[in-house]
C-alpha cells in the first residue's frame, strides 16, 4: 500500500475515533453532571466506601455543630480486635466533602482495619449550624474522642487520632487543650506554620499577601450572608496547577475515554462535593493560622484565655508531608517544629517523640488518595502504631526499607520502618525562610489586619445592607466550579440525544491503533498545551513572589506597619516558660534519687536503651520481639503498653542525664541468682539482634550490659566499665 494511502487510511481511523471518543467524552461530562446532582442531594453527602453507624451527632451537642462521629462497619472477611487502640480518621473540611480518608480499600481507613484496629470516622454535612465556630468544632471533636475512648474500655492505648490536611491543624489544636485525650497523632499533608516555605517555590504562601489580606474572605462571607462557599477554597487548589485543571484532568479522560471513566468519576465525586462554613469559621482560619500564623507560637486563645501551646502535646506525633506537595510542602508541615524548639534537647524536655516522613513525589492528595502511599506509608504508621507510642522523647525520621525475604521477627508486610533520630538541623536542611522573609510575612500579617479593620468600619455595612440570602444563594448557584457540573446535569435539555449516542458509540467503537501518526499528533499537541500551560505557571508564580518581596519588604512598609526592618529577632517565636524550667529541674532531681529504684524490668529496659541510644535508632523488629515476651513471658505479661511506655521513658531519662549514674545502679535492679540474670541477658540480646548483628557502639555498649550483669546484683559497687562510662560521659 503506498504512503499516501496510508495516510488517508491513519486519517480516516483517527477522525472515526476522535468522533466516539468526543461523544463518550460528552457522555462522561453528563453522568458527572447527574452524579453530582444525586450525591448533593444525599441528607448526608459523602465519598466513604464503607457502611457506617451514627455514633455521635454534633448538631445535638451543647455547642452544636454539623460534625458527625461514626464507626466504620468491617466489611465481610476484615476481622478487628477490640483490644487494640481504635483509629479516628479526620477528614479536612477544606471546600470538599467528607470521605477521602476512606473512599477506597486502600485507604487510611482501610489499612487501620486490616491491621485488627476498631476504626472510626469524623465526617461533617454540606451546611454548617449557625452560629457554629471553629472553638465549637474543637468541643464537638474532644466529644468524640471521649465517647471513642468510653465505648473501648479495655483497649492497650488511647485512640490514635488521624488529621488529614486542615483537619490536621485542628487536631493539634484540640491535643494542645486536652492531651489526655489521645494516644499517637498522625497529620498528613497539614500546615502548621504558614510562612515557611522556600523561595522559587512555594507559591501559595504569597496569597493572602498579594491580595491585601483577609478582607477579601470578609467581603465573601458577607456576599453569602454570613456563609462561606468552599468552592471558592477548592478553585484555590485548582489554580495553583492551570494545566491539570484547564487540559490534562480533560486531555487524561478524553485520551482514555474507555478505560478511566470510573476511577474520572470517583475521584469527581469527592472532588465536586462543595460544602460551606460560617464566615466566622474561614475568618478564623485566615487570620490567626494562613495569614497571621499564630499557630506555632501559642498566640492562639479559647474563648476563656487558655492559650493554644502545641507543646502540651503528650502522644507521639507522626508527620506525614512531601516534596511533590504544593499545597502543604515540608517546610509548612514540619517547621513548626523550629517555631517552637531550640534543640532536640527541649523537644525531650517536653516529653515529646515527633516522628516524620517526607515522600519525594506524591502530590497533595495522594498523601491521602494514592493507593501505593496507603500500602506503604499509612499502612506501616498503621501496623507500627504501638511501636511508636513507645519511642522515647526525641525527634525521629521514618525511614521504610523493602522487606528481604523471610523474617520471623517481622510481621507479615512488604516493608519494614526504622525510626532514626534526627537533629533539628535536619528540618533546616529542607530549607526555610531566613529574618528578612519573616519581616516580609509579619508586615503582610500587619497590613491584613489594617485592611479588614478599615473593611469592617467602611464597607462592610454597606455590603449586609445590600445582600439577602436569596441573593447569597443564587451567587453560590452561579459559581463556576457548580455551573461546570450542572451544565452537563439532567437539567440541560440540549443533552437529550447523548445516552442513545454513547450506546451507539459503545456497541460500534473502533480506537485507533496506538501507532496512528495522527494520534501521536494529538499527543505532541498535548505536551505543548501542557508545556505552556506550566511556562505560564512559572511566569505568573515568580512574578508573584517578586511583587510580594518588593512591596513587603519595603523598609518604609515594615517600620509604617511597627515592624522594625534592622531586627534580626524572628516575629514569630514561642514565648519561653521559666515554670518549665523549674518543673524540669525537680523532674531531673526525682530521677537521680530513682537510680536504684526498681527491679529487674526497669533494669532490662535500661539495658535496651543504653544499647538503642548507641544505635541511634529502632525498628518494627526489635518491638516485635518485645512484643511477644511481653505477650507469651512469664512475668511480663501483666504489663500493659501504657505501664511499658512509662518505664522506657523513665529509663530513657535517667540515661539521658547521667549515663554513668544510671549503669552503675543497673546491677542493683537484677536478680541475686546468676541463672535469672543470665536468662534475662539472654531475652535482651535477643530483642537486640532482632534487626541483625549488633555492631561498632551497639555491640560495645552490650558488652557493657554483659559485664554489668556479670556484677554483684546487690553489691551497689562501682564497676569498672560504670566507671569507664562516667569518665566517657
């Protein structure tokens, strides 16, 4: 066949595929457009792929609000044991529906089934009760919490509570108020002090800057009468990635119109389910965390003055973020650790373990959608909960290493986590602001609160006066983000032909072939569609951090606005506490009198952590070894994992302070019979190589251990590897 007969043939294929493909293109739009119809209809709209049972209904609280707890029914064949901690699943209430944290099998919900634990679900309704405030919502949540708890008596831990996004801040919060609530804390993909952020990248934080402040969130609310649409929050997301929102999201559908059609409309179910907030709620939010970003520094107050301190916290806390995220990057998710600490010394002081993990692609919503992130991250954080909620105070890195082979000292997963400790120069290494962007973000926080003063004093008057809430409504009904899903619904009697079309289409298709020279010219015009679509991203994303560190950074704007342009002091800092600093002192002097306090628990879990501490770090196997003496041991099966925490911790500090001190008693804490010391030094050398040999320090410090239990048990004499470590010391 000759060339040009080839090309009319490729022509020909591809013009007779471009056809069905745009008309099961147009039949995708309108079943969106009915799906969205039919899931805003729902009294209780969401995206959960599992059965629920009303627990606890906000709206009939003493605060009420429009939160729901739920627990998730275990589908058939999924087996929970209601002696591990539950999991409470947050979901953001950022624009979206509730449900993304478990609108799939791998999901965060699925995972905390699979590992045995009881799940459980904080959902809210598209309406939000008037009147309704995020202090309220904190209420509603430490509720739940405690009905959670109450309905679990006998489990081995406090609910391990997971905040996805903006939930993720408003659980820190409630754990700042009530620590004893909540067992470990996962957030995943949330920002928690709002300035941070690299230069070059990191667009969003310029937002509120750019456009003034947070008047503009005043002005929507009162256009809605008191009521904040979230669609304007979800074309937020979308306009920080104009390719995927103006061609890609549409190129992807339309290029694989018989093969993604259902994942297109599970993801835009969830994706289109716009919920709204009391203008008081988004007001909130703006000012004290995205625009003035009082979170951090324990600037924020209850209603009753008790300031919101994120170092209250008790329960280990996981951080979840990655380099592929836009929306939250590292920086947001783990800088408030800067913000509040000076060293790894002071998170101890404070009792705290903070445990992170940053990804090196995954997207912001993959954090909490992607299927391989459930299998892997959550799925491990799920698995290893209890293994955290042991970690002794200090910062750590969750390092997963792909498991190799058989291993009877791991439990049957695809991975194993390592927590290793970390320093907070290694926070900084992602990069930060220096004084000079702080300054700029501080002026910015001081001109947002001018403008919605002037805002409030001028104009807002005469904005209520003018808007009622038929007109607020119609305004929502005409957002752009609602038209494109009701334009392509049942309503539109232009699309009456489409449904007989697509079966025609479905029952006559013929694709093209994949070697089509026009189809490889529909995919070369795509990439540059895409390309310039990203140029234009780029251009429009530099200029914008130009403008905001031109205009902020102004001497003359900084020192007008009480900002002083030569310190070098950041604007934001955690107030330090000299209580603190007495209460730590007396804490280290009831440790140094407790040296000798114990027995033969409290001196083989000192001898664990010398050796741990020489490691510099600890994996899932050597808690699993724990795990099952404490389980099938003797004597330890008495022992609960709170009563096990506590004595790690204790034995952790007493090492921390004085390491000599604390071996030299060790002998004291063993058994008179040579047999037992030996059968204990036996289970510890067992947990210890659980990971493999022990090597370099570890394996110094065991001998160490080996001499030490070789000792006279009761003898209370210096021995001379004790001595050896006080000189080291």
């Amino acid at each position: 066949m000759s060339s040009s007969a080839n090309l009319f043939q490729d022509a020909l294929s591809y013009w007779t595929d471009a056809g069905q493909r745009w008309t099961l293109f147009l039949d995708a739009m309108h079943q969106r457009g009915r799906q969205y119809e039919t899931h805003m209809a729902e009294p209780a709209p969401n995206v959960l792929d599992y059965k629920a049972e009303l627990v606890v209904d906000g709206r009939h609280l003493p605060h009420p609000v429009n939160y729901l707890l739920v627990r998730i029914v275990p589908p058939e064949g999924t087996v929970v044991d209601e002696a591990k901690r539950p999991f409470v699943i947050v979901d953001p209430r950022a624009g979206h529906g509730p449900g993304i944290g478990g609108f799939k099998a791998d999901s965060e919900i699925g995972v905390a089934m699979n590992a045995g634990h009881p799940c459980y679900f904080v959902g809210f309704l598209p309406e939000p009760v008037p009147g309704q405030t995020i202090e309220d919502v904190t209420r509603a949540e430490a509720v739940f919490l405690e009905t959670v708890a109450a309905r679990h008596p006998h489990a081995e831990g406090k609910p391990c509570v997971v905040g996805n996004c903006q939930a993720g801040w408003a659980v820190m919060m409630l754990a700042a108020i009530r620590p004893e609530l909540f067992g470990p804390i996962i957030i995943a993909g949330a920002p928690l002090s709002y300035w941070a952020g690299v230069q070059g990248a990191n667009p969003m934080r310029y937002s509120g800057g750019l456009l003034g402040g947070s008047w503009l969130t005043q002005l929507t609310s009162d256009l809605g009468a008191g009521v904040f649409d979230g669609a304007w929050l979800v074309q937020n997301f979308e306009n920080q990635n104009p390719a995927n929102t103006l061609w890609t999201k549409q190129y992807n559908l339309y290029s694989k119109i018989d093969t993604e059609l259902e994942r297109y409309l599970g993801f835009e179910k969830w994706w289109g389910g716009h919920v709204r907030l009391n203008g008081e709620e988004i007001q909130f939010i703006v000012d004290e965390l995205f625009v003035g970003n009082h979170l951090a520094c324990g600037d924020i107050r209850t209603s009753d003055g008790t300031a919101i301190d994120l170092r209250n916290i008790r329960s280990p806390i996981v951080v979840f973020c990655s380099h592929g995220d836009n929306i939250t990057p590292p920086q947001q998710a783990l800088d408030w650790i800067l913000d509040l600490y000076d060293s790894v010394d002071e998170i101890r002081s404070y009792g705290q373990t903070i445990v992170y993990t940053v990804h090196d692609t995954i997207g912001h919503l993959g954090i909490f959608v992607s299927a391989s992130v459930a299998r892997k991250e959550h799925h491990e954080f799920a698995s290893n909960i209890d293994f955290i909620d042991v970690l002794p105070p200090g910062l750590y890195e969750a390092i997963f290493e792909p498991k190799a082979g058989q291993d009877p000292n791991h439990p049957a997963t695809e991975w194993i986590m390592r927590c290793e400790a970390r320093d907070l120069d290694d926070i900084r290494a992602y990069g930060g602001n220096d004084a000079a962007d702080e300054r700029r973000f501080a002026t910015a926080a001081r001109v947002s609160e001018i403008n919605l003063a002037l805002y409030r004093a001028y104009l807002q008057p005469m904005v209520r006066a003018m808007v009622n809430p038929a007109m607020a409504e119609m305004g929502r009904k005409l957002h752009p983000l609602r038209l494109s899903y009701e334009l392509f619904g049942s309503q539109n009697p232009f699309l009456g032909w489409l449904d007989d079309a697509a079966r025609r289409v479905r029952e006559e298709r013929r694709p093209a072939a994949p070697d089509n020279r026009f189809l490889k010219a529909q995919e070369q015009f795509s990439r540059q569609v895409i390309e310039a679509l990203e140029g234009y991203r780029k251009a429009v994303e530099h200029q914008a951090e130009l403008t905001f560190r031109a205009v902020y950074g102004l001497p003359v704007l900084q020192a007008a606005v009480g900002e002083d342009p030569a310190a070098t002091r950041r604007p934001r800092s955690a107030a330090k506490s000299r209580l603190h600093a007495e209460l730590l002192a007396k804490r280290i002097a009831e440790l140094r009198a407790g040296f000798s306090h114990g027995g033969v628990l409290e001196g083989a879990v000192r001898a664990l952590v010398h050796v741990g501490m020489a490691r510099g770090s600890a994996d899932e196997r050597g808690f699993e070894a724990i795990r099952q003496l404490r389980l099938n041991g003797e004597h330890a099966r008495q022992i609960t994992l709170e009563h096990f925490k506590s004595i790690v911790r204790e034995q952790y500090f007493m090492l921390l302070i004085d390491r000599a001190a604390a071996l030299e008693a060790l002998p004291a804490l063993l058994p008179e019979d040579a047999a037992k010391r030996a059968e204990v030094l036996a289970l510890l050398e067992k947990v210890l190589t659980a990971r493999g040999a022990l090597t370099g320090a570890a394996a110094e410090h065991f001998e160490e251990i080996r001499a030490l239990f070789d000792a006279p048990a009761r003898g209370g004499r210096r021995t001379r590897l004790a001595v050896a470590a006080r000189k080291e010391g």
